[in-house]
C-alpha cells in the first residue's frame, strides 16, 4: 500500500457543518484522521517528524505545538508510548477535527487543547513536560503567495507568534535535559540555530531532508535536549523520490515504522 503524503486516499467522506470532510487512513495501527477537504491538510513532514523522534522516551509527557488536524499527537500516541500527550491549536474548527479523530481512535493518552501557543502558559506551568514536538508555520508574515483561504495561511504563515516566539514558548514547557523535535525549512535553519541557543536548547541530532539525491535539502529534521551538551550527530540524507519518482523504501518504511519496530 502507497504511503499517505499529500493526496490521501479517501475511504469516507460526509458533510459536517457545511463543511466537506474525509476520514483517511494513516496506515499505522489502524489509525484514522478527520481532515477537513478546503483546510490545511498535513504532508509527508509530519509523518517523518514522527519517525525521527521515535526515540522518545516511554511514559514520557509530550507538548504538541500547533498540531493542526493532530497528526503528530496521534500517530505518537501509539508510536512512542507516552503517558500523556497534548496537542494545541489556535483554530477552533481546526482544533475540532483534531478532538474527534482522538474520539475516534479512542485514543486514552492524547488530547486537543484549543489554545494559542502565546497563551499556553495561562494554563499549563512552565518546565511541565519532558518532550515537546512542532511542525510550526514555515512562512514568515509577507512572504510568498497567499494560502486559498484562512485555515492554510494560518497554518502555514506565522501570525499571533513567530519563529522567536514558538522557540522560546517550547523551551519554557520543557523541563531541564528534557527533549525538542521539529521540521522546518532548510533556509529558515541559521535563524532556527539562533533562537534555540539563545532559549538553551542544544541541538543533539540534525537530518537533513532531499526530494531527490542530488538536490537541494528543503527540510531539516531537528533534536535538541534542554540545557544540554554541545556534541552534535549529522545523520544521513534522507532521500524521498527514487528517480523514477516512486519512493524510496526509507520513505515506504516509515509509515509503518513503531517503537517495536524500532
């Protein structure tokens, strides 16, 4: 079976709310997502977010900042054992989708918060969770071309908080040696750098990512630890498309790729 990336197989779809939406099949555990056909649908990203941190620790607690439709919360949920996991989202309606896909895979360890990462602290105490993992907007406000509607430009362009400020609010939740994964575009990477020394995480493992051998790299894979040392693991590419434009087996494995398999 072709992994999910970007054009999911629909196995239902229905109208809620006047609003199109489709249960699709993450291909991991029997694990369904709701996604809202006219919103910001997730991409390969975060799948292979999910596989590079599947060294997370089990029964640990785990942040999900902007987790959108909660892809990241749900496939860890199984992936690495938590004991807790919580995903927030700013949209409500989007946030919404995100608690039913819990709902529906009845999944007693994850839950949806609908809360701005910039008020998250209104609620939850600083240095309260041992991991924290974020597929953040790539696109800084004015740049690029428009997203079709608001849910994607939201979801794709910061807008209540930046770069700076997604940073700094991951390394407040987290608790000293505790863990930060994230994916984000290659050239954001220096200003990444940036932000995580002046918060103190310490990157501990980088993965760059190519469409193709030869190409550039448009993601990067991201671990830091709190406070942490300053020794570094460069890891090998990871490539995507063969050159026919199938897959590599990399990229098919890590679909199905858990803590029992790892």
């Amino acid at each position: 079976m072709l992994p999910l990336i970007y054009f999911i197989e629909s196995i239902e779809g229905f109208l809620y709310n006047k609003v199109m939406e489709r249960i699709d099949d993450l291909q991991f555990e029997n694990l369904k997502i709701i996604q809202d056909t006219d919103g910001f649908r997730f991409g390969i990203d975060s799948v292979l977010l999910t596989d590079f941190a599947i060294d997370i620790k089990n029964n640990s607690t785990i942040a999900d900042l902007g987790t959108g439709t909660g892809v990241l919360t749900i496939l860890l949920s199984k992936k690495v054992n938590p004991k807790k996991i919580i995903g927030f989202e700013k949209q409500e309606e989007v946030a919404n989708l995100a608690k039913r896909s819990v709902e529906l895979n009845k999944l007693g360890n994850a839950e949806i918060r609908n809360i701005d990462i910039k008020d998250v602290f209104n609620e939850y105490d600083r240095n309260s969770f041992d991991v924290v993992v974020t597929n953040p907007p790539y696109k800084k406000q004015g740049t690029g071309i428009n997203a079709a509607n608001e849910k994607q430009q939201i979801s794709r362009f910061e807008s209540t908080v930046d770069l700076a400020g997604w940073i700094k609010t991951a390394a407040n939740l987290i608790n000293s040696k505790g863990s930060f994964y994230m994916v984000y575009r290659t050239d954001r990477l220096g200003e990444l750098i940036e932000e995580l020394n002046k918060n103190k995480l310490a990157i501990k493992r980088l993965r760059f990512v190519h469409s193709k051998i030869g190409e550039q790299s448009n993601l990067v894979l991201l671990k830091a630890i709190k406070n942490g040392g300053t020794f570094v693991t460069v890891e090998k590419p990871l490539i995507i498309y063969n050159e026919d434009g199938s897959y590599t087996d990399e990229i098919m494995t890590a679909y199905n790729k858990g803590k029992e398999n790892s």
